[in-house]
C-alpha cells in the first residue's frame, strides 16, 4: 500500500513539473509576443514663428543735482511734466503714463563723503510708459532727443532703463503650433517606420514641451520668435 502510495506521489511530482515547465515555455513565448508588440518609436516635432509684440514698457529716467534740495525737487517736477507733455504730444494718454519711483540722494551723508563734489543732492526721476501701440514708442524714441533741448538727458544705457517688448497673443496660437509640431513628428516617424520597412501605428504616448519666446536678435527685440518642441512615441508593426 505504501508502495503504491509512493508511485502516486512521484507521479504526482513528475506531472506537475512537466506542466511548471510548460507553462514557462508558454509565458516565456507570451513575453515574447509582447516584447514584438511593443515595438516603438520615439521622434520629435518642432514648430517656429515669428510675430511681433503687442505690447512696451518704456521707462523713461532722467537726473538732476543741486545744492538747495527744494530748487531741485521743484526743477525735477517740472522736468517730469515736460516729460509727459512730450509723450502726450506723441499719442499717449494719462493710462498709458505713470509716474515711478523718485530717489533722492545725499553725498554728504554717505559714510565717504567728497568734499570736492560739485552737488550735494542726486534725483533720478522716472516715467513709466505702458503701451499696446509699440509703433508709437517706436516713433517717440526716435524723438526722444529734443527733450534735451529742455535741459532733460534721458538715460538710455542701462538695465533700468531698457524696453522691454512683450507678446501677449500666445494662447490665440498655441493650437495651431501644436497641431504643426505633432504634424512634423509624424512626418519623422513615417519615414523611420519606412526606411525599417515597418508600418506606422497608433500613438503610444505625447508630451508637449514648454513654449519658449524669445527675441530674434538683439537689433529688432519687437520681433519675438515663438517656438515649440513636442515629443510623440509611436508603435510600429511589420
């Protein structure tokens, strides 16, 4: 009877081995088949353009010095008037223009006072100019030097003064740039699946990457160049 018993167990486990390595042959032949199926491959599509801003941020800054603080406060008001009687008569309204931040300074109180300096008080003053009409900012820059004629010396030289273009149209594109990158991604993606003798299949997966604006040179910062890259991941099948 034990006997019997232990032919039936070694059967039992022989069986059941016989279908353990079966059924690896079996998943081992289903990975493969997966494996084939996911076939893929990865291309990007890039779409550029070129527009023109909408809209400038001009400031406008000016110094003054004297030694009687209130003349120069005095003097230094008149000059922003002046300043703002020039935007206006270039076609500029009061919401366009504001007045910014006025700094004072005081060379004697500074802990290395010179004693040869000339002024004692320093007033940098500036005028804001926020605008949709960058033609008009356009036609006033060019103009900007009669000022001195009243004495006024725009800075024009540094990183505070400089004006900045911006574009403000991005969502009214955005599709259509999209559209045109996966367009081109496609393109690339066919003509791999072609060149692999492959055929082209459904998207596997699609990322678009960020918008990017920047100036197209440093000579026309008006003109931005508008761009963006996205990344589509095909299967292909024989």
């Amino acid at each position: 009877m034990n006997k019997i018993s232990n032919v039936t167990v070694v059967m039992a486990a022989a069986c059941l081995s016989i279908g353990l390595i079966a059924l690896g042959f079996i998943i081992k032949g289903a990975a493969l088949d997966i494996k084939g199926m996911e076939r893929t491959v990865q291309v990007k599509g890039l779409a550029e353009r070129e527009v023109v801003a909408d809209t400038v941020i001009w400031p406008l800054q000016f110094n003054d010095a004297d030694n009687n603080l209130e003349k120069l406060v005095e003097r230094v008001e008149q000059k922003n008037d002046a300043v703002i009687a020039f935007l206006k008569l270039h076609g500029f309204d009061d919401q366009e223009i504001s007045t910014g931040t006025q700094s004072i300074i005081d060379k004697q109180a500074r802990e290395y006072a010179n004693d040869n300096q000339k002024f004692r008080y320093v007033i940098s003053s500036n005028i804001i100019v926020y605008s949709n009409a960058p033609d008009k900012v356009k036609n006033a820059l060019s103009k900007v030097s009669q000022l001195a004629k009243q004495n006024i010396a725009i800075v024009q030289d540094n990183y505070q003064t400089r004006i900045e273009y911006i574009f403000t149209g991005l969502n009214d594109i955005k599709p259509a740039m999209v559209q045109e990158a996966t367009e081109k991604a496609r393109e690339v993606a066919d003509k791999f699946a072609k060149d692999s003798n492959s055929r082209l299949g459904k998207i596997k997966t699609a990322r678009q990457g960020q918008f990017s604006i920047s100036d197209r040179d440093s000579n026309t910062p008006q003109i931005k160049n508008v761009r963006v890259v996205t990344s589509v991941e095909y299967y292909l099948s024989d």
